[in-house]
C-alpha cells in the first residue's frame, strides 16, 4: 500500500484505526506519492509546516479543543444533553462511552498529527541540504510536534500505542498496534525534546517565525512533561522533579524580561501585542481577517446582546462558565474581570467568556478575529517552577514563584492572603492554593484537567469533584464520577483492531 501527501498539508492515510485493506489499497491519481515528494529543502519545510498546522486543529489541540480538557474539568461544560446526540455532553457529565464520535476522531486526529511528523523525519535524509543545521532544525521541529502530541494522548489515556517511523503497509500497521506503558511514551517524548536542544534552533522565534519551536519552548515542555512523570509515574519521583526543576529553570533564564509583573495581564492576551508580549513562549499564530488563518474564539465565546468580544453578532449563549469557577476568583481579582463577564440577556442569563478579544473593525463582522493561540507562557513556567519546589519540601521558594504570579495580578501576598479567613478555608494547603493560582490565571486556556489529574490521584479526584455543589454544575452530574475518569476510555473500534494488545481502560 502507497501512502500519499497532500503537498501544502501533508496529510497521511495510514492511522491507527480499523479500515478494510482494499481501501487502503487504493490509489489517489492527484497525489504525490512519498517516494516521490521529498526531493528539495523547500519540500521538507513545506512537510513541517504542514506538521505545525495539525496543531490548529480543534481535534487536536487548537483552539477550540475545549471539549477534550476543559469541558472534563470543573471550569466549563454544557447544559445541553441533546444537541449531537447528546455526545459532547457526555464528556462534563462523567458519562463518557468508547463509542463517543467526538472522542474517536479526536484520537485519530492526533494519530493523524504525529503520522505527518514521521512522514518527514523518515525521508528527510533523502534531501540534501547547503546547511546540515537546516536539516536538524527541521527534525528538532517535526521531534517538538511529535512529543507534544504524545504528550496530549499519554496524559488522557495512558499508556497508548508509540509509532515512530512512516508505516506503509497494512502489516506495519497492525504490528504497531499495541498499548505500551506511559514510561515508553514519556522517554520518547523526553527524547524528542532533549533532541531539539541540540540543534541551532533560537531561543526564542523572530517575528516571522512565531509558532514554531524554539528552546525555549523545549526547555518548558521538558519541564512540564519531567513533572507530570514525577507526579503520575511510580518511579523515579525525585529524579524527575530535579530534571523539571533544571529545564523549567533552564526556560525561565531565557526571560527577556525582568519581574512578571512588568506585563500587564491584558498584554498577553491582546491581538495588538502578540508578537511583542515577552511573556509569549509557544503560540498557533492566526491571522487576523483571514477567512481560513483568523481566530474564531472570540466570537465563538461572545454571549448573545454582547460586543466585547467581537463584531460578530451573536445569538447564543457563548463560552459556558461553571459557577464553581466564578465563586473562586477571589475579590477584586483583575483576571475576573478580564476573563469573565455576566451577560444579562434574556436567553442567557449567565456568564461567558471575554479572555479572548477581537471587536476591531480588522476581524469584519464575521468574527475573522487575529488571537493567537498560547501553548505556553512564563506564568505556567513560574507556577510549575512553585509547583516543583512545593514536591521538593521548599516551600519557602514555592511561595516567592507563586507570589510573582499574585503580585501581578494585583493580589495580595499568598503570607497576606493566608491571614484571610475565606481565603484559608478555601485553600488551606499550600498544594490548593498553587492549583487555585492556576486555575484563575489560566481559565479556559485547556490547562484545568491536565493541573487536576497531575495533583490528585484517581480515587483523590473523585473525592475532590464530588465534594463540590451539584448547583455550580448545571445538569451535568458530579456523582457520576468515578475512578475510572482519570483517563478516557480507548475508543471502541480501537478496540476492536485487537482487544487483547488495544485492550480498554478500566471501568468502561
């Protein structure tokens, strides 16, 4: 079976799900074979750039893939249990089935993404280069998606099958398609990193080149990716958090700033200071006005009766908030007031989304808008950094990174804030008030799930969601949690591929 390449995406036809071999046989007579493609520089930068725009994908991890981390977490959800099915509501009700449209193709999607990275880093030895660090650039590249795509599927589902060569024929598809433990996924993401830091890749992007990898986007994935090891794996704890502890460091050296607080909370998310913000470390670069490149998540949040957000007309409900989120911003909490807003339409009567702005003429009434997606930023680096001293028992350094986060953000010292009776009940450990720091700082930017399951253990995580109010969740039920939420379950016909090698997470 031949495998085929959409010159300008890439795209592949070989993934990991069940399809008939006489398909799969087929050929395409408009496409460009593999065999045949990779043959100048250009042709392999054309290939990574097509490994990049997998990532805009709202089935993988663009944008608009919320339904996969925040509408799983406490921060928002739905109230609808009938539109599709009622599928997308299956995810903030705990009621998740290996059936679930939504879930199969967002597997796929990521498949499909890390499909393209092997696509080019097992031919790109036959393009000659003028400049050999030309090509270990484009390998760091296509190794930095490759890992951050593993990095999405290991967290949800555990262990999962690792592939990382081209596979062509139908053989080598079946024979990739096994579970392997979560250590094997996290050393080759660990490896693909570590790789990128051996190439001439900037420290940090040049404008034309925002959205791309850069060192110091490595340094903070490698950062991120040594502490969810040292917080989901049995072994090596201490070993994994000193590595996070070195390459988050190793990342926060690279600052182009002095204190946090230098850059006001509105800057990171403003279209006019995009590529300028020095918080900015790894971002989806759109396109403002671009019908096919813009941002739609401004309009896309943007209640009914609003313009905040954008020129676009709307006439729904927006980003859904959950009331538990509201309740635990803190008074006079700025990010509130940026991030939030009560809409007070008749037909919606609650609060929306205003993180994400684009009301300039530039976005057109059709909600072009130009917001740049963030992956990472150097409060997340400075959190982790609070996080990983925290798990190494120095609480005292703890405190002086997450005070770097509150100051900007116009709070008081977490000493001063300790004396707070409200505030010392809702978070009396040092542990909660870290995840409460990130839950305000970074709502809705598809962190929340991902901050909940490296904190709390199966069993801790269903105590934790369950002792909140059923009154902040709408008609999503908390008692449907149960241990076995903690990963997704393997869609069904993922299952059926091999039920012994694909066999399901427990509890589904």
């Amino acid at each position: 079976m031949k495998k085929y390449i959409l010159i300008a995406a890439l795209g592949t036809t070989v993934c990991l799900s069940a399809c008939k071999k006489e398909f799969l046989q087929q050929n395409n007579p408009n496409a460009v074979t593999v065999d045949n493609y990779f043959k100048t520089e250009n042709d392999v930068l054309l290939a990574v750039n097509g490994a990049y725009q997998a990532l805009r994908s709202s089935n993988t991890m663009g944008e608009n893939s919320g339904l996969f981390t925040d509408e799983r977490s406490d921060d928002t959800g739905r109230n609808d249990n009938q539109s599709n099915a009622g599928e997308p509501f299956q995810f903030n009700d705990f009621s998740l089935l290996p059936s679930n449209s939504y879930l199969k193709t967002h597997w796929l999607a990521l498949y499909n993404s890390i499909a393209r990275t092997n696509v080019i880093l097992s031919n790109i030895d036959k393009v000659s280069f003028a400049n050999p660090a030309t090509k270990t650039n484009y390998i760091a590249e296509a190794k930095f998606v490759r890992a951050i795509m593993y990095f999405e599927l290991v967290r949800k589902w555990g262990p999962v099958p690792l592939v990382t060569k081209q596979l062509v024929t139908t053989e080598e598809v079946t024979a990739a398609t096994f579970r392997v433990p979560e250590a094997d996924v996290y050393n080759q993401i660990v490896a693909d990193l570590k790789d990128g830091l051996s190439s001439t890749l900037p420290n940090f992007q040049p404008t034309a080149g925002i959205g791309r990898a850069s060192k110091a986007a490595i340094n903070a994935y490698l950062g991120k990716v040594y502490l969810t090891m040292a917080a989901t794996l049995a072994n090596n704890k201490a070993e994994n958090l000193g590595n996070a502890n070195t390459y988050l460091l190793a990342a926060y050296n690279m600052k182009t700033f002095g204190n946090l607080s230098e850059i006001p909370y509105a800057d990171v998310f403003d279209v006019n200071k995009k590529t300028t913000c020095k918080e900015l470390i790894f971002q989806i670069a759109n396109k403002q006005g671009d019908v096919n490149y813009s941002s739609s998540i401004a309009a896309n949040n943007q209640a009914k009766g609003e313009t905040i957000n954008s020129l676009k007309v709307s006439t729904g409900i927006g980003g859904n908030v959950t009331l538990d989120l509201i309740n635990e911003y803190e008074t006079s909490d700025l990010r509130k007031d940026f991030s939030v807003k009560y809409a007070n339409d008749p037909i919606v009567k609650d609060w929306f989304i205003t993180k994400f702005r684009d009301a300039s003429s530039l976005a057109t009434a059709n909600g072009y808008g130009g917001n740049d997606w963030i992956l990472m930023r150097y409060a997340d680096v400075i959190l982790m950094l609070a996080e990983v001293n925290m798990l190494q028992g120095n609480d005292a350094v703890a405190i002086q990174y997450l005070d770097m986060v509150r100051i900007r953000a116009g709070m008081p010292t977490y000493a001063v804030s300790r004396t707070n009776a409200a505030y010392a009940t809702a978070f009396p450990t040092l542990k909660l008030a870290l995840l409460h720091e990130r839950r305000v700082e970074f709502a809705f930017e598809h962190q929340r799930w991902f901050d909940l399951i490296r904190n709390f253990t199966a069993t801790e995580l269903a105590t934790y969601l369950k002792a909140k109010p059923q009154s902040s969740f709408g008609i999503a039920k908390l008692a449907n949690v149960t241990t076995k939420d903690r990963f997704f379950p393997i869609p069904f016909d993922e299952v059926k591929l091999d039920p012994a090698k694909m066999y399901q997470n427990p509890g589904y």
